[in-house]
C-alpha cells in the first residue's frame, strides 16, 4: 500500500494503543488517502478523470477545469517548500490536469489545523491552483487566498458512489463497487440503504401494529400525540 510504502503509516499493524488513533496523527487518513487515491493512479486517464469527478463532486470537478482531452497526474503526500519557520508542507493530494493544480485534503475524524489550507495555497502558488477540496467533516471557507473552496463529506461521496450507474463490468466499475463497499462499512461514509428484503417473500407478511389508532386516519389531531408502533413478522398459512 502506498501510505505503508511511503512510511506514512508503516507502524500501523505494530500499534498497541489505540491513542496512536486518537491523536493528532492519525493513520487513517493515511490509509483512506493511500487507498482511494492509490487505486486511482493505477487507472486509464479516461476512468482517472471520471473517478476524480465522482470524489470530487460535480462543483468542486467544474472549478478544477480539467480537460477531457488531458491526463490527470495524481500526486500523494509531496513535500513542498515551507514558509518561514517551517522546512515543509506536504498536502495529501495534488491533482495536476489543464495547467492548473487542485489541492485535496483528506480529514477523517480530524479538523484543520490552523493556516493549513492557506499554507499549501501559497506552498503551490495561489496563481497554479485552481480548486481546493476538503474530503471530510472539517469546516471550511468559501475561499482561501481568493480560490474556491469545496468541503464534500465521505456520505457525499458514498452517496454518488451509490447513484452512478453502469452495466458493464469495466475496472471503472469495479472501482466504484469496492469503494461504496469499503466507505459503507465505515462510519464516516455508512449511508442508509434502505431495509433489507426477505428471501421468503412468498410466505412473510409485515404489518405494523398500533395500540391506538394511526394519526394519519380521520381528522388532523390537532395536538401532537404520540404513537408507538410495534414492527411483527407472521408467517402466511399455505393454500391448501
């Protein structure tokens, strides 16, 4: 894995606490990096810029200005010159496509820390960067150093993931599959998928059961009144 690779979490499977997970630095969002983004590189340009979209969401994908006809260079965690006082900056994401770079930070369970946007701004230079993009629950400014700031949440991406639609089992589509699966199993990207279906359908009945009568018969009470329902499973008798 790259995040493993690139030592940014190689102690990850020796961790014996886990205040190792709880403290300013968390593997996690190095592996959440290493593991959507990683996968990325590994794609054709034309599923690449189609992937971004998806992660990105449609304005964040806009503002970026990428250009179908033009690879997308993915580059994780680069050390960039720092300000003053500071050897340097390393942002999880840049995306370089069209001349212009946009800048994805990627927060799990973690805020910003403080100038950290405007620091990588100024570290790639405000005129080369086009968007910048926090995947997380982080807030986030409109705009920073006078570009355009996006905040899209993992449920976001999780819930894109879940309407994007394709019949054919092409890799993009594979991609899509496995990171809807992972992100559902998480809780920052679990999203509700509705009830499950019985696999007896021909013999299950549900009906909800009320000790009062149903709020929605009759005339529109006209104080709040609470209701409590039970939820039964009944097996249906067979034809004879």
């Amino acid at each position: 894995m790259e995040a493993v690779g690139r030592r940014k979490a190689h102690w990850l499977f020796n961790a014996g606490s886990d205040k190792n997970f709880l403290g300013k630095r968390r593997p996690q969002e190095d592996m959440v990096t290493s593991a959507v983004f990683g996968s990325i590189r590994l794609m054709s340009p034309k599923d690449r810029l189609k992937a971004i979209e998806l992660l990105l969401g449609r304005d964040a994908f806009s503002a970026s200005d990428f250009a179908e006809d033009q690879d997308i260079a993915v580059d994780l965690w680069p050390k960039l010159n720092g300000p003053a006082g500071r050897r340097h900056v390393e942002p999880d994401v840049l995306l370089h496509g069209a001349g212009k770079t946009t800048i994805v930070e990627v927060k799990w369970h973690a805020p910003l820390s403080e100038r950290q946007l405007e620091q990588q701004i100024e570290a790639v230079g405000v005129e080369n960067v086009g968007a910048v993009i926090l995947l997380g629950e982080a807030g986030i400014e409109e705009d920073e150093l006078g570009v355009p700031c996006f905040r899209r949440t993992w449920r976001d991406v999780s819930r894109d993931l879940k309407n994007w639609c394709e019949a054919a089992r092409t890799p993009l589509a594979r991609w899509v599959e496995t990171m809807r699966a992972f992100l559902q199993e998480t809780d920052m990207g679990r999203i509700f998928n509705g009830l499950p279906v019985p696999n007896d359908l021909g013999n299950v009945a549900f009906r909800f059961k009320s000790t009062g009568r149903p709020p929605w018969f009759g005339q529109v009470p006209k104080d709040v009144q609470l209701v409590r329902y039970a939820f039964e499973r009944h097996k249906l008798k067979e034809n004879s």
